[in-house]
C-alpha cells in the first residue's frame, strides 16, 4: 500500500475524501471563489501539499461532462 502524505497550508483547505462509497476518487476542493471561462486556463489554490512516494503521481481530473462539452 502506498502512503499519501497531505498538509493544510491554509486553514481553508480542505483534505480530500471521498464523497460517496462508489466513488473513483477523492474529490479536491479549491480556497478561491473563481469562475473558470469555457477554454480558460486558471491556476487555482487548494491550500495544500501533498508528499507522493517515488514512482507514483496524483492526477486531478474533470469531474463531469461539463469538461469536454464546456471546455473546463
């Protein structure tokens, strides 16, 4: 089993969980209130750190169709 390691930088910032049983993933929560354009680009805080092990990635993922139907 591999470990995540996850810092708050922000008392804002929220650690990842899982919202449902079914769920794929973790859902990940950003510290900003922004409104994202279709075919805009924007970097946007979470407020945290995470230490990952050698050879493994975290990859943040569109959670809807709005991704490939809006653009975001």
């Amino acid at each position: 089993m591999i470990s995540l390691k996850v810092k708050k930088l922000s008392p804002l910032a929220q650690i990842p969980a899982y919202q449902t049983d079914e769920a794929a993933g973790f859902d990940l929560h950003s510290i900003e209130d922004v409104v994202i354009k279709p075919n805009e680009r924007k970097l946007i805080s979470t407020g945290l750190a995470f230490e990952i092990e050698f050879g493994y990635e975290v990859q943040i993922r569109p959670r809807s169709g709005l991704a490939f139907k809006e653009g975001i």
